[in-house]
C-alpha cells in the first residue's frame, strides 16, 4: 500500500526527485491553504503524498493542495490562488469539476460524465492522475461511512476509477482500489482469500527465498546485473483467477502461482539472457509465455512473463523487465511526464497516449450513448494489438473482428468491405484478431454499403461499439421509406420464424412506440436489433415457480416450468401439436385423464376449441427446463453442411433429439430438428446463427401450420444421404 505521509514526510519525499525552487513552491501552497483555514487541507495533503510516490511535477502537487478552493480566496498574506500560475489553477479547478460528477447515473447522464472526464484528460492528463489520488484517499477512509455509501463509492470505484487507472497504467493505484473496493463489496470472499494468504504465506515465502538464492547465484556466474524480489498477487487479483479456475471445474486450493518473482535488469537485451537462464534451470509451461516487450499494452505495460515448473514441482511466474520498465509499469503515464523540469518532449508518451486523441474524435461523432459504450467496451476493455499490411499498429478491444479492424482504419473501408486475410490466409469475417496478426482487407469498389446482418451480435461479425455505431449511422442516412420496408420485411421474418403471431401495432407497443411508421425504420436502421425481437415480444415470465409433484411421465413432456395460476401442485405436460416454450403466450387445457396440457395461446387445436371453459390461465415460471421445439432448414446440400449445423448446435449447449431431411422441388433440402431449448431468447439466438452458415437459405421454427404444409407431398430421405 502507499503510505499516507504528513506534510515533512511529503517534502522528504519531494526531496528525492524535485529541485529546491519545486520544494518552496509546494511549502509555499500549503503555507496558504493553512491561512485560509481550508477545512480539507488534511486530506489535500494526503492526496499530494500519494501523487509524490508517483513523483508528479510540483505544480500537480500543488493543485492538489488547493484544489476545492475559491478562486478568489485571500487570506491575510494577500496572495491568491491565481498567484500559483495558470496551470495550477486550470488543474485545481478541472480537478474540482470531475470530482462533483454524479457517476452513478442513467447512461445518458454517465455520458456526458465520461466526455466532460475525456476533454479534460485531452486537455492535461494530470488532471486525471490527481483525480484518481482523490479517489484513493477517499476510498483508504471509507470506514465510518454507512454501508450503502461505502457500496456504492466501491461499485463506482470499480466501473470508472479501475478501468481508467488500468488504461492509463498505473499499477499501484489501480491494485489498492480494486482491493478496497473488492473488500466492501465482497466481504466474505476476501476474508476467504486472505485466510489463503495466511495459511500458505510461510511455506511460500520459503519456496520463493529458495528460488531468488539460485538465479541469484546462476545470474552471478553468467556476470548478469539483476535485482530479484518476490511478491504476492493482489488480493481481487486472486479473486479473478479464482473465478477463472471455478469454470474450469477446480478448487480454490488448486492455485499455486498466487506468488511471483521479478528480475530487474538494466537493458533490454539483459531481459531475453536472463529468460534463456531460467528456461535453463526450470521447465517452462507450455502457453505460458507472454514478450509484452515485443508487443507491448496499451497502457504501456512492458515485461517479459514465463511460467516454469520449479521447486518441487509447483509453478512459479516469473516477470522480467529493465528498471525502466518497472517505472513506467507501475506508475503508467506519470513515468512519462511531459512537463517535467529539462525534460523533452516525449514521443513514446505521445504515441501511448493517441487513444485519448481517438476518443475525442468518437466524442464529435457519437452519440450519448453510444460514445457511452465506445469507452465501456472499446477502451476500458483489455486491448488487442495487429498489423495494417504496411506495418502500423492498431489498437482494437480484445475480440475484435477484420470488420472491427477495417472500421478503425477508415468508415468507407468498412462499408465496402467483403472479405479478410490475416498473415497471407483468408479468414471469415466473424474471426477473432489475435495479437501480431497482420490484417488485409478485401474491398469491393461498388458503391455498397453494410450487411443488417453485422448489426446482430448473435452472428459475431463485429465486437467494437465504435464499429457498431458506423453501420448504424450508414443505414439512419438511408431514405426512410428504405428503412420502413426494410424494417416491416425483418420483424414479419422474425416473428415467423419464432412462431410469434402479433400485429406490427402492438409489436410498436411493447417497443414504446406509439406510431408504426416510427417503430419500422427504426429496425430498418439497426437501431432496435434483430436479436431484440424475440425477447422484448414474448411475454414476461413470472419469478416464483410452482413444480409439478406428480411422477414424471416419460411422454408427454411434463412442463415443470409451468405455473398454473391460483392452483399448485397440478401435473402438466407440452402439448405436442405447437411445442410451447418459454417465451411463448401460453394457455393451459385441462384435460379429463392427463392433468394440463400447455399450448400456445394461438394453436388451431385451442383457437377451434368447443369447451372454452375447460381452459385456464396459465405462466411460464423461471426453472430453466428445456422443452423441445421443432426447427427447419432449408438449405443447399453442400459437402460438411450437417456437421457445420451439428456443431453450432452443441457449441450453443443445446441437444438434438431427432433429425430427418426431405427434398423439395427446387432442388434445395429441408432439414428438420428437434431440438431441447430453455426460451425464447436462446431460440433467436440458435436461428440466427444457423442462418448464418453457408449454404442455410433459411432457419425457422415449425409452428402448427407449417407441419401441416409440410406433410403434403413429403418425401422423407435418410439423414445417411446427406453429404457429412
């Protein structure tokens, strides 16, 4: 932890980097908040020690100091805070406005929080290093705090604060406020890891001082200069790789590598000699080796990380990088200071820093919210880093795409592009860019724009909202009378497809719109996506599930996610004529031997009914139950189609329960599925990607009406015959 330094320990600390006159001038600042009696000065003072372990510049320090002070405040001496210059006083007051911004607000409102930061940030980036030190006094003294305040400063904490300090590189802050933050929000999850801190700490420390004692001595004899020094994870580090190791099925006590050693050495050539030695000594673990100097973050971030079997077996992590590195890793952009007394302009820092450049750009361009979610996904997010074919880098958000990486270079790149080479070999668009890649794109010279298609994260052809956003605006340019019929052709096929009888009247409804002419074009353009239409129109479920009691029968399907309005404990079972599933409007029959059986509210079976009084009202409950539902395709044979459909399916976690095809007329085929499906939403989901395959001219559920059609004139086929 940073230590919290009274006001002779800050100029102490001053001292060691700052000249004499930088020294006076800090004294000098305090001297005058301590004459106009400013009720904070302690904790001021407090935020200037932490920006002093980071070694910022004096007049960060002092605006520090005086910040939250009128502009016109004048004590006995005379002076006045424009007296400290004008950079000391642009900085307390932008330091000032940022910290009365209200983040735990609407998107909107969050919005205009985010860009009002970002202007700041383009205008001096030390306004955000001094704003991240409040924050890190504030949340080291939380404690008093009632504890929904302290909740709600760690949840903002964690969702702006972090992000931020992660991207601009500053380590040390960003690990003290994950921690604090990780212990308010999750007290018994920390205790837990602390305790496994405690337990294991000795036997560690043990292993790690074994460890330093060799390489110490290996890099003495080789004549290598180096600094070794063991240190153990932060604590919501622990956490996450906790987390990581629950989804692959193991134990918390399954983690070995919750210490790391790191070698310091001076030059960058010393880093790769002193790899080659530890490889030497211990095993490295395959896939556990990461050159950040090679390929740096985007936060500056430079090291060398190898994983090796040492000591009896147990994995250690080993971090190698020179002293300067370890500057810049820990302290980020306040390493890279511009305006540091003698110091040149500094081209590295320049160069590390475009991505704020970039983001006031997106702040002209985008909207409120979708500048919103360009920062969320685009820049908070980890980074991935690849090649134009002339050798520049590009910065795009990990699980982007060739389409993310075309809209980045130029908008009309974007718009025309049809396909994508990454290191010489054409790839689909849907993949995903990994670090190093050098990507081509393939562009038509037609004057055409996007596919909707790109539009629905269902088919994963792009992952940045700032991409997203550049289709969006491509199809709102389009003539409404376009986007209206595009739209009304998109809804009609979705709610086919889905067995979802509507009006386009009510479907605007449940929308929010009042006008259909407004709701139309609003999914022509992209702006309601295809994704969103199945689970905004199915009904709401209920919360509270009502279990059927009886034994299960193995046919019919019994509906255990079915409540049965104003009665439990009642048998109920799917019926076989519609195949219901959560997300449809349902009606429950009851019949004289079986209990009740579930329909869709629109089958022919209840609509042609003569005892409407044998009905009742019935609700879909939140037990995630799957229920069969029929699916067809119809597609072009092809060598693979039915493996490449097979795979999706069980990609998606979903079972096939029967299979069988049949030939049509115009020489296409019909596969039909049955398939085990929880709701609505992940039906949607399936449809679309399987539509999406090659050769798929089309994928819908088969409702009542279309099994019927389909049973004239049938000619079934063995699956067999299909090409594999």
């Amino acid at each position: 932890m940073l230590k919290i330094m009274e006001l002779k320990e800050l100029t102490k600390a001053t001292s060691e980097y700052l000249p004499e006159k930088d020294l006076q001038f800090i004294e000098q600042a305090y001297q005058f908040a301590l004459d106009a009696e400013k009720p904070d000065l302690e904790k001021t003072t407090e935020v200037a020690a932490i920006l002093a372990h980071l070694q910022m510049d004096a007049e960060s320090l002092v605006a520090a100091l005086l910040q939250g002070l009128p502009e016109n405040t004048m004590p006995p001496s005379g002076m006045t805070v424009s007296k400290f210059g004008k950079n000391v006083k642009r900085l307390a007051a932008g330091v000032t406005k940022l910290d009365s911004i209200p983040w735990l607000a609407p998107d909107e409102q969050q919005s205009e929080s985010l860009r009002k930061m970002f202007l700041a940030m383009a205008k001096d980036v030390r306004v955000i290093i001094i704003s991240l030190a409040n924050r890190l006094q504030m949340m080291r003294n939380l404690k008093g705090l009632p504890a929904q305040t302290r909740q709600d400063l760690s949840h903002e904490t964690m969702e702006i604060y972090v992000p931020l300090a992660h991207r601009l590189g500053i380590r040390e802050i960003k690990s003290e406020l994950e921690d604090i933050a990780f212990y308010n929000l999750h007290p018994e999850e920390y205790r837990e890891i602390t305790q496994l801190l405690d337990v294991q700490k000795n036997e560690w420390k043990r292993a790690i001082t074994h460890a330093i004692r060799i390489l110490r001595d290996e890099f003495k004899k080789a004549g290598l200069k180096a600094e070794i020094d063991g240190r153990t994870k932060s604590v919501y580090s622990i956490y996450e790789k906790m987390l990581r190791y629950a989804d692959m099925g193991k134990e918390a006590t399954d983690i070995h590598d919750l210490m790391a050693l790191r070698v310091l050495v001076d030059e960058v050539k010393d880093c790769y000699n002193a790899l080659g030695m530890i490889h030497h000594l211990w095993h490295p673990l395959h896939g556990q080796f990461d050159d950040y100097i090679a390929n740096p973050r985007g936060n500056m971030y430079e090291s060398l990380h190898t994983t090796v079997m040492a000591l009896q077996g147990i994995p250690l992590e080993i971090q190698i990088r020179t002293h300067e590195m370890h500057q810049i890793n820990e302290f980020g952009v306040a390493s890279h200071w511009l305006y540091k007394e003698g110091r040149k302009k500094d081209m590295h820092f320049e160069e590390k820093m475009t991505w704020v450049r970039q983001l006031m750009e997106w702040r002209k361009e985008l909207s409120g919210t979708a500048f919103y979610d360009a920062i969320k996904t685009d820049i908070f997010q980890d980074q991935v880093y690849v090649f134009t074919p002339m050798g520049e880098v590009k910065e795009l958000p990990q699980g982007s795409t060739p389409l993310d990486f075309a809209y980045r270079v130029h908008t009309d790149l974007g718009h025309r592009c049809t396909g994508a080479k990454v290191n010489g070999r054409m790839v689909p668009l849907t993949y995903k860019l990994q670090n190093g890649d050098v990507v081509s794109i393939l562009r038509t010279k037609a004057d055409r724009g996007p596919s909707l298609d790109w539009l629905n994260p269902d088919t994963g052809y792009v992952h940045s909202s700032h991409a997203r956003e550049k289709i969006r605006q491509w199809f709102r340019k389009q003539e409404r009378v376009v986007n209206l019929d595009r739209g009304k052709e998109l809804l009609d096929k979705e709610l086919r497809r889905l067995g979802i009888v509507m009006s386009t009247s009510e479907a605007a409804k449940i929308f929010g719109y009042d006008d259909q002419n407004e709701f139309l074009p609003a999914i022509g353009c992209g702006d309601i996506g295809v994704s969103q239409i199945g689970p905004r129109l199915a009904p709401p479920e209920e919360e509270k599930i009502i279990p059927a009691t009886t034994p299960v029968p193995r046919k019919p399907q019994v509906a255990t996610g079915v409540e049965v309005l104003g009665v439990g404990n009642l048998l109920t079972h799917i019926a076989p004529c519609c195949t219901p599933v959560p997300g449809d409007d349902i009606v429950g029959f009851v019949t004289r031997t079986k209990g009740i059986t579930i329909h869709q509210r629109n089958c022919p079976n209840v609509v042609q009914l003569d005892e409407p009084e044998r009905l009742i009202d019935v609700t879909w409950g939140s037990q995630q139950d799957s229920y069969p539902v029929s699916v067809v395709l119809k597609v072009e044979d092809r060598v693979g189609l039915l493996k490449d459909v097979s795979t999706i399916i069980s990609d998606s976690k979903i079972n096939i329960s029967s299979i069988s095809t049949k030939s049509n007329r115009d020489n296409s085929t019909s596969i039909f599925l049955t398939v085990e499906i929880p709701n609505i939403s992940q039906l949607s989901k399936l449809l679309s990607k399987l539509e999406n395959l090659s050769g798929v001219i089309s994928a819908s559920r088969v409702t009542t009406q279309s099994k019927k059609s389909a049973s004239v004139n049938r000619t079934t086929k063995n699956v067999s015959k299909i090409k594999p």
